[in-house]
C-alpha cells in the first residue's frame, strides 16, 4: 500500500475525530464567537469532507461533496438573510487554509510522504475550499436578489395607493421616481384592484411623481384607455410643466383627457 493510500485509509476511518479537532482548530483562530450549533453543523461538514478527501486522493474527479454543498448555500442564505456582509463569511477562509495546511503537513510527517504528495493533497483542499466559496457566494448573491426583488414589490405597493375619498371616487398618488416596473406595477396589480373597491373615477395625481422619461410617460398615460374600458372615468391632476412636454414630445393626445391643475380642482369640478 503506498503512503497516499494510507493517508486516504486514515481519512475515511477517522474523519469524525479528525473534522472535531479541524473545527476547534479553525475556530479558536477567529476572532469572534461562534455559535454551537454552527460549530456542530461544521463539524458534521468536515467529516464528509474528510471522507471525501480520502476517497478522491487516488482519483482525477473534481466532483464536490453534497454536505458541502448545502454548508456553503447554507451560509451564504443566512448571511443575506440577516443582511450581514459577504466579508463576514469571507474572512473566515484564511484562517480555515491555515490549519488545513498545518493538518496536511502533519500528515505529511506521521505518514512519511514526498513534497509532491503532500502539494497534491494541498491543491485538492484548496480546491474545494474554492468550490465552497463559490457556492456560498452564488447563494447570497440569489438571496440577496430576492429580497431586492421583494422590498421593491413592497415600496411600490406603498408608493401606489388608491385612496377613497368618497362612494366611487378614489386618487391615486403618484409619488418619486416612476420607471418601466412601476409602470407595470400600476398596469398589472393596482389597476385590478379597482373594480373590487367600487370605484368608477379615478383621480391619477402627478404632482410627487420627481422624474419621468417619455417611454415611461406613454406607459402612465396608456392607463387612461385600460381604464376607460373598465369604465372608470379618470382625471389627470398635477401635470407640471416639465412631463407636460415630455408627454407632448412622446407624442400622446391630451386632447381627450380631463385635465387640472391639482386634486382640489378636480373634485370640485365632478
């Protein structure tokens, strides 16, 4: 039996002790508290890498071990979840190569092996150290999307209420910034929505909107023909200058539309 069979013999008849020792190791070099269930949780992780370890020192496969896997999705999930930072997780992998190269030195030692075989088991470590980063990252990166995704949907929900303000008549504030999704939002969720609440006129108030581009604009002014099939009437108020010509310059016909100056208007003229 040559000396890296005996290595990965070792691995696999031992991995739980070794992961423990690994794990305390790794550990006690950081410079903050872990908590124990995720020390356990690791622990359990590094015996099936150690498992693995040793079934793949005689093999070419790069294959990467599932428990690996799941750790590192695992932590990049939980660190965009509490919204900490990617280098909180990153800033454990130094300390982490460190006793993983000691731990094959020593091996390196006790089973008497050449510089090769010990570089060898080194890179396959480092390996799937650098797998394991990936997955982590390519983890809270989709979570972090996700709850980008999610907190947009949620501003746009309140930056689009329909406001009743008396049997049939609502408003509909239009504040901040509008672009293309929340020009959806209006068109796909809001709109809906109004035949549930009774309304037949709808009051659309452009006076909070802060920028608009013409594409935009066309989008917003293209409720108007959604609503009216729903027959809805609706009055435009608070054009300022500014959109008025962008409107103009996207080439939309005001000319059918019910237009004033501000919501006040508007509701003493129905």
């Amino acid at each position: 039996m040559t000396a890296l069979s005996k290595v990965a013999s070792y691995l696999i008849e031992h991995c739980e002790i070794l992961a423990g020792d690994v794990t305390e190791e790794i550990v006690e070099r950081f410079p903050f508290e872990v908590p124990q269930a995720e020390v356990e949780s690791a622990k359990r992780m590094y015996s099936e890498f150690l498992f693995f370890l040793g079934e793949s020192i005689n093999c070419t496969e790069n294959s990467v071990p599932e428990t690996l896997q799941r750790w590192s999705k695992g932590n990049g999930e939980r660190a965009a979840a509490s919204n900490a930072k990617i280098s909180d997780i990153f800033i454990r992998y130094p300390d982490t190569r460190m006793v993983f190269s000691d731990f094959v030195l020593n091996l390196g030692k006790q089973f008497d092996l050449t510089s090769d075989e010990i570089v060898l088991i080194l890179k396959r470590i480092n390996h799937l150290l650098d797998l394991s980063i990936n997955e982590t990252v390519f983890a809270y990166e989709a979570r972090t999307d996700f709850n980008l995704k999610e907190a947009q949907e949620k501003i746009r929900e309140l930056a689009s209420p329909v406001v009743p303000i008396q049997e049939g008549i609502a408003i509909l504030p239009l504040i901040g910034k509008i672009d293309t999704d929340r020009a959806e939002h209006l068109l796909n969720k809001v709109v809906p929505e109004l035949p549930h609440l009774e309304v037949n006129c709808l009051i659309l108030d452009f006076s909070g909107i802060v920028t608009i581009d013409t594409d935009v604009a066309s989008h917003i002014f293209n409720l108007y023909n959604v609503l009216r099939l729903l027959g809805i009437n609706v009055i435009f108020t608070g054009i300022r200058p500014e959109l008025a010509t962008k409107v103009i310059h996207g080439g939309i016909d005001f000319s059918s539309h019910k237009i004033y100056a501000n919501v006040r208007e508007a509701i003493k003229a129905l």
